[in-house]
C-alpha cells in the first residue's frame, strides 16, 4: 500500500513541476494508435515467447505469482493503472523537460525496476530496451497515453500470462 502512496505523489510532483506544458502531451491521433497498437502487441508477443525460457518462469513466473499472493484484487486491477501514468509522467515527461538524455533516463528507469532478489542481471537489457522503446514511442508520438497504454499493456500481459 505504501508503494501506491509513493507513486501517486511522484506523479503529483511531476505534474506540479512540469505545469501547464503537462497538456501538450496529451492527445492521441491516428498515428499515436497505431504505434501504440504495434508496440503493445510487440510487448505482448515478447513475454508471451519467453514464458517458458528461464527469464519467463524462473523470473517473471515466480515475481508474478508472489506478487499475486501478496496482492488484493484491487491491486491488481489499479496498482498498474496507478505505475504506469505516474512513472511514464515521470520518467519521460519530467526527465524530458529537464533535457536529461534518454539512455540516462532509461537506465534509471531499469535501475529502480531491477529487483535483484527477484530479477537476475539477465533482466537488466530487457527492462533497459523496454525503457528505450518507450522513449522511442513518445518521441514518434509527442502524446504520453501511447507510453501509459503500452506500460499498462506489458504489466496486464504479465498478469495474463501467468495467472
């Protein structure tokens, strides 16, 4: 419940502190759903694949299932609602608006999402071209719900899969 508190205040803040021009970012045109529709297909298509490799069932299989029996329905269906706008606010707009790089931007975004007593070292490029794809996305699209949309995609997938 306190990592719900924590990214509802980072996604204040980030709001706060990139102000007006927060609303530039949210449009959606026919391009943005077709990038997004590609990429959310192309995230799913990729966990879908290693489900059954190493990285799948020893990794996400095992972080996914303790996460569900630690975890409330509510969780479940909000909690990555709640990750994905914050985070995506916070890591590409906010960083963007500060003109920090994308590959620094990126490899902190994989750094606060590698768990090491859960995700081996193996984890660290998947999450870090994650994490590119999706600056790769706003930049196509100039709209940040492609990036929330894609986030919530590749966390429901891993619900999906191994539930």
């Amino acid at each position: 419940m306190i990592i719900i508190i924590i990214e509802i205040v980072l996604a204040a803040i980030s709001l706060y502190l990139i102000g007006k021009k927060v609303l530039h970012y949210f449009h959606f045109t026919k391009k943005a759903f077709l990038l997004t529709l590609i990429y959310s297909v192309l995230y799913f298509l990729v966990l879908y694949l290693i489900r059954n490799t190493y990285l799948g069932h020893e990794v996400f299989g095992k972080f996914i299932q303790q996460s569900i029996a630690h975890g409330s329905i509510w969780t479940l269906t909000f909690y990555p609602i709640i990750i994905a706008f914050s985070e995506e606010l916070f890591f590409r707009l906010y960083f963007r608006s500060e003109k920090i790089n994308m590959l620094l931007a990126s490899l902190i975004f994989t750094a606060l999402h590698w768990r090491p007593d859960y995700f081996p070292t193996l984890i660290f490029p998947l999450l870090f071209v994650f994490a590119l794809m999706q600056w790769s996305l706003l930049k196509k699209t100039k709209s940040l719900w492609p990036v929330i949309i894609t986030h919530l995609v590749a966390c429901y997938s891993l619900l999906l899969i191994y539930i």
